[in-house]
C-alpha cells in the first residue's frame, strides 16, 4: 500500500470517530448530568442521615439508587470511550502491519 493510502485511511478513520463522538454528545451529556444529579442526591441522602442518626428504608432505597445510578452512568460512559479507543488501536495495528 503506498504511504498516502495509510494516511488518508487514518484521516478518514478519525473523521469517522469524530462524527461517531458528535453523535453521542447529546447522550454523553445526559449520562454526565444524571451522574452530577445522583452524586449531589447521594450526599444530600447522607447529610441527613448523619443528622438524624437514624437509617430509614426510604434513605437507604437513595442512597442505593444514587450510588447505582453514577456507577451505569460512568459504565455506559466508560464503554463507549473504550470502544472507540479499540477502534483507532484497531486500525494502527492493522497499518504497523501486527493484524
């Protein structure tokens, strides 16, 4: 393959992703705001709790919920920035000639 064929496949391989990560903005930021949303919820829950000094079933539903919600939403998070870094580690090795 001639040199210029391996470079207009990176750049068409990063403007690929580019895009990809252009389309997933929107979903990204609501896993971000979610995230934000359940991390200030979860230390509201234990605020009142060490106030209180009292546990409830409907503090401890929060604070799972909350500590739940933030672990989806860096996993979902986590997961799509992984495999789009598989992506271009895909395509470097291919180009380094270790298919």
């Amino acid at each position: 393959m001639p040199p210029h064929s391996n470079e207009d496949l990176v750049g068409r391989t990063l403007d690929a992703l580019d895009r990809l990560m252009r389309m997933f903005a929107i979903e990204r930021i609501l896993y971000l705001i979610c995230a934000i949303v359940s991390f200030v919820l979860l230390i509201v829950c234990l605020v009142f709790l060490f106030q209180t000094r009292q546990i409830s079933v409907p503090q401890l539903a929060m604070v799972f919920g909350a500590s739940g919600l933030i672990a989806a939403s860096a996993a979902r998070v986590s997961f799509f920035l992984n495999k789009s870094f598989d992506l271009v580690s895909t395509i470097i090795q291919q180009l380094a000639g270790r298919s």
